[in-house]
C-alpha cells in the first residue's frame, strides 16, 4: 500500500529554486515531445507509441534531466494516455487524450535515483548539473520516489512510502457486508446487512467550497479593474492561490476524517465487504448554474479512493458499481417517486425514512444480492470541527464538541451550537433535536 508524505520546501535558496524551475521547464518539454507523437500518430492513423518509443526518443541526453527523471515523466504521459483510453471506452466521450502545452511539470525520481545521507536527501539533476540537496526528515528511513510539485504558492516534496498491508478476504466468504451512498449534505450514508447505520455528514465541506467560491468572486471583481501585470494583479493572484491552497488544506482534512469514521464503523461491526455507489450519472444532469457548480465541485471520487485505501489496511474488501435508481426506490413497496427533501416518503405504502440510507439500503440487492431490512437507529457523526480563521474575513462558524460529535436518532439528544452574534450582545444557543 503507498502513502505519500508531503514536505515543505518553503525555505529554498535563490539557487535551489533556480534549479527547481528550470528542471520542471525541462520536464514540460519531456511531455510535450511526446504529446507530439502520440498526436502526430492519431492523426496519421498509426500504431500509438508506447514507452519504447517514447523512450528511444527522449534518450541521448536531449534533455537537462537525469535519465530516470525523464523515464518518470514519460511513464506519466502514458499512464494519462491509457487512463483516457478507458474513460472513453466507458463511454465517456468528453474525455481528451492529452493535448495541452505545459510550461511547468512535477520533477519525479524513482526510489534508487534517490541518495539518502545522514541528514540529507539528494536528488540528481544529470551528469554535469548540480544536484538537489533538501533535508532529511526523521522518518524517512529508506529510499523512496518522490516528486517536487508546485502547489500554487511555493513548491513541496512529495514521498512515495511502500507500507506493508494485510491480503484481505475474498467477498465470497464474507458473512457481514456494507454499502455506501455518498452525498454532498451527506458526506456518506452507511448500511450493513444487520440493520446498523451511519450517516457522516458533509455540511462541513459544503460551507468550505461556498466560502471559497465566494472570496474567488471577490478576488476576480477587484482583478478585473486591474490592469494585466501591474503589482496590485500579481498581488491579488498570489493571494488567490493562497487562498485556494488553505481551502484545499481543510477540505482534504475533512474528507480524510470522515472516510475514516466510515472504516472505523465498518471495522468496529466486522463488517469484510464496502460496497461504495458510484454516483457518475448524477453529476452528468444539467441542473442550472447553481446545481452544475455544486456538483462539479463535489470530489466523490476522491472519497473513493480514500474509502479504498484505508479499506485495504483494514483488511476490508471495497469495490464500486453503479448506483442507479436506488435513491428513487421504495425499500419496502418498491414504488418509485423522485423526492423532496432529506425524508423519503412513500406516497404508495406511507413509508418515511431518511433519504440517503434508503439509497443505501436499496445497493445491498445490487451489490450482494440480499435485500436488508431498513435500520431502527442511525448514527451521525461530523467528520471534524471548523476551526476560526485567524484571518479578517475568512471565519468560519465553530462548533462544540471537539473533533466528533456523535449521536443516535434513537435517544434525540440536544446539542447547544452558539451562534455568532455581534460584539456587545451576549451569546445564545440553540437547541437542535
């Protein structure tokens, strides 16, 4: 199982980053030659090249990398090529095989490119140029791949760490199994086949992208007065991109604690099969603007693949399909109806239940072929607590209860969440069953 590690490198020298900048320019040059022949070959309706031709092509010393540098960075186009390849195969015919100009590209090294010191890490440039020399972090302790990626503010150090995981059963012999419906207001809604379920709410990630989406509105109105290159643009375009840099930061928190609490639960209950709906198809319906940009924000296969992950080191077996109707469907008449709301309510048998762990219900016949009972009790939990920015401007609303709260519909506690009110007014709460 990989694990990637990322390293700051905010304290570069002037020669370092000279170094750094010229190398991605050289690594752009590396994907646009074969950018060029793969074109070059779906216009003239020939064999695509593959890694020998690619490789035959940029050997020599062409380029001012080091060799395996240049192995990693056509390995990478291909790995885009075929990756296209499949989607289309799939049906998705929007899909494009690479085909832009890039100025900048990730400079990779394999795991024996890299020179491991006792406080240092050293990285070839090829024969003749200086190489790169970053400290070494306490953990790493043996050679790994790694990548140098500019984040939008300065660059970063990512490594590329094997850890060791357990074979996970086969999906014929397990006895308890789960399914998944991911959600935006909901991050996920959790079924097992025993009539336990969790609900992980998505609220958290939701006013994140809203507040984002907002002070890049900001930001583009003042840049638009601006003229093109001046030092109050630059400015605003550095600030844009640390913003987006901290946004990214907070939401891949929140979507990493709460794809956890979905593993733990599963682990918790002994659960040996996850099965995760993939909601494609509804992301593809044009809805007006709002909607369109809310789905295009919503990162659900990022939640997949963190769902897999961390399902592989629990010895968890998680696989995806097709999710179609199942939030349409009736789980006790089988009527169907498009509904409003967060409660699902049957207009043919009078059933009422929430909405998105009947989707989740209704993939158990799906994936295992085994309808399950609707659950009596469903637990929610908050993937983590939205901290207030120190920033002016950026705050967030702040929540009690540490970094999870939970609660079962069974028993309907209150929680006290504090509203923000303005200075000079004494705070109230508000009591949420």
């Amino acid at each position: 199982m990989e694990r990637v590690r990322i390293v700051s490198l905010k304290g570069l020298s002037r020669r370092q980053e000279a170094i750094v900048r010229e190398g991605q320019m050289e690594a752009a040059r590396v994907w646009s030659e074969c950018r060029d022949m793969h074109l070059k070959a779906r216009q003239e309706h020939t064999p695509w090249p593959g890694r020998n031709e690619y490789h035959k092509a940029t050997r020599g010393g062409r380029f001012a990398l080091h060799s395996q540098s240049v192995q990693q960075v056509f390995r990478a186009f291909d790995a885009a090529v075929e990756s296209a390849r499949e989607n289309r195969r799939a049906g998705h015919k929007e899909i494009r095989y690479p085909y832009k100009d890039k100025r900048f590209f990730a400079l990779m090294w394999p795991a024996q490119a890299m020179a491991l010191e006792e406080k240092r890490i050293v990285l070839p440039m090829g024969r003749g140029r200086p190489s790169l020399v970053f400290p070494r972090p306490e953990w790493l302790t043996k050679k790994a791949a790694c990548k140098v990626v500019w984040n939008g503010v300065h660059n970063e150090l990512h490594i590329s760490l094997e850890e060791a995981g357990a074979e996970p059963a086969g999906i014929g012999a397990t006895e308890k199994r789960a399914t998944a419906d991911l959600g935006q207001i909901h991050q996920a809604a959790v079924v097992t086949n025993e009539g336990e379920a969790l609900v992980v709410s998505g609220r958290g990630i939701r006013s994140l992208k809203r507040l984002h989406s907002k002070q890049l509105g900001e930001i583009q109105k003042k840049r638009s007065r601006c003229t093109r290159g001046s030092r109050r643009w630059r400015k605003l375009g550095k600030t844009r991109a640390k913003l987006t840099l901290r946004h990214e930061r907070r939401v891949r928190d929140l979507r990493q604690k709460g794809t956890r609490q979905v593993v733990d639960f599963c682990k918790e209950r002994g659960v040996e099969a996850l099965f995760v709906g993939d909601p494609d198809g509804v992301r593809r319906k044009n809805r007006g603007r709002h909607h369109n940009q809310r789905m295009s924000q919503w990162e659900y296969g990022k939640d997949i693949s963190y769902l897999e992950q961390k399902s592989e080191k629990d010895r968890i077996v998680c696989f995806t399909g097709d999710e179609r109707g199942t939030s349409s469907r009736c789980p006790v008449c089988g009527h169907r109806h498009k509904p409003k709301g967060r409660n699902w309510r049957c207009k043919a048998c009078g059933f009422v239940g929430h909405r998105d762990i009947v989707g989740a219900v209704n993939m158990h016949p799906i994936a295992y072929g085994q309808v399950v009972p609707f659950p009596n009790g469903i637990t929610y939990l908050r993937p983590g607590s939205l901290r207030r920015s120190s920033s002016p401007g950026t705050g967030l609303p702040q929540v009690n209860g540490g970094s999870c709260l939970a609660e079962s519909r069974n028993q309907a506690p209150q929680r006290a969440i504090p509203l923000r009110v303005p200075s000079g007014n004494r705070p109230q709460t508000e009591n949420i069953s």
